[in-house]
C-alpha cells in the first residue's frame, strides 16, 4: 500500500464520499435495483486525485468504510480492506475522461439488462427520461475490463459530452453524474425506463397478434 499521506482535510473529505457512498449502496439494495454481491458504486473526492471504491466481492448491503476503497486516479490504493472492484480501470476511465463527474453507479439490473439484447439503445420510452437522459446506448464488448471496453467506454464518452449512462450488453448499467446520489437516480431512471419500454413491446405484441374476434 502506499505511504503517501493525505492532509486531514482530504481525510474528511474522504469520509464524507465514502458516507455518501455507504447510503446510496444501501438504497440501491433495498430496492433491489442491485441484489446479491454484485454491482460497485464510486465517489470523486473533490479537490483530489483520489476516488473512493466499493471493495471486491462485497454486497451493497455491507457497504461500509473499512470496504470502501481509496484510490488514486493512477490506481494505486490508499486505504481500505480488500481489494478494489473489478471494475476499477472502467471507473478510472470514466472519471480521467469527464472532470464534470462525481459519482459513478454500476449494477446488474435485469430490465435493462434484458431490454438491451436488442438494438442500439434503451429507448427513452417517457418524457421524464428524455429530458433527464437523452439517450442510454448499449455497449456490446466482452464483459471484461480489457483495453477493447476501455476503449469502446471512451468513444462513447467521446461521442456524447453529456452521456450520463449507458448499459453493457449481458453485463448491466454503468451511470455516472456530479454527485454519486445523482448516479444512482439515473440508474434508477435506466431501470425503470427499460421495464416501461418492455411493457410496451408486449402491449404492441399482443395488440398485433390479436385475432379479429379479440
Ligand atoms: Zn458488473
């Protein structure tokens, strides 16, 4: 681990991300918008080349300090037990590639999910979540954080300086905002967005297939 120090003002500013963190990770939980140990969530600390992350393995539920992970925006961890997320080099992307954000939320919500097998996008089906999202495209790369998704990550940010979420194909969402609470709301929004727009396509099946007598 390394020996740099930090001044006590960036330690409080690290408890209150990882204070932040701890709330949003457990209400993304009770609402099951992330169930079991899957998932991770990440706060900039601001003024810092520091972010915190949620720790490997470890479930939103559980999220508390010790497993909340201070790293630098090289990678080099600060603080914290355990390892730092699989998806850290994803994070790091995201925030060395958009100063604006803050807050980054990731989980494997099952609408979205299943609504992203098809298409380019998750179609913004309602007025809320166009104005608030714009658009939610689909990112189709192998799961792991290779340099292939790493760089796909960064074209899409590259493509769309206001992106604020998007959804890996099988994986999940990854969202991102100026605060991590604003994060995980777009997450929310993803999910709830994706189980309308499935919804629909069923109504619209059915209503199709529909006998004449019907
Ligand atoms: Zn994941």
């Amino acid at each position: 681990m390394s020996k740099r120090k930090y001044s006590s003002p960036d330690s409080i500013a690290i408890t209150r991300v990882k204070q932040s963190l701890q709330t949003n990770a457990k209400r993304a939980y009770e609402i099951r918008l992330q169930t079991g140990n899957g998932g991770n969530l990440s706060g900039r600390v601001p003024g810092t080349d520091l972010i915190v992350i949620k720790a490997s393995g470890c479930s939103f539920e559980q999220c508390q300090p010790d497993n909340l992970i201070t790293v630098t925006l090289g990678g080099t961890q600060i603080d914290g037990e355990g390892m730092p997320s699989q998806e850290l080099a994803t994070h790091l992307a995201i925030y060395k590639h958009r100063p604006d954000v803050h807050g980054i939320f990731h989980s494997h919500s099952p609408w979205a999910i299943a609504c992203a097998s098809r298409g380019d996008t998750i179609p913004t089906v309602t007025f809320h979540a166009k104005s608030k999202l714009g658009r939610i495209p689909i990112l189709r790369v192998p799961d792991e954080a290779t340099p292939a998704k790493l760089d796909a990550i960064k074209a899409l940010l590259a493509a769309d300086c206001n992106l604020q979420a998007f959804v890996q194909d099988r994986h999940g969402i990854f969202s991102f905002a100026s605060s991590i609470e604003l994060a995980r709301y777009n997450a929310e929004l993803v999910e709830e967005t994706a189980q309308i727009a499935w919804f629909m396509a069923i109504s619209d099946y059915l209503a199709l297939n529909r006998g004449p007598d019907a």
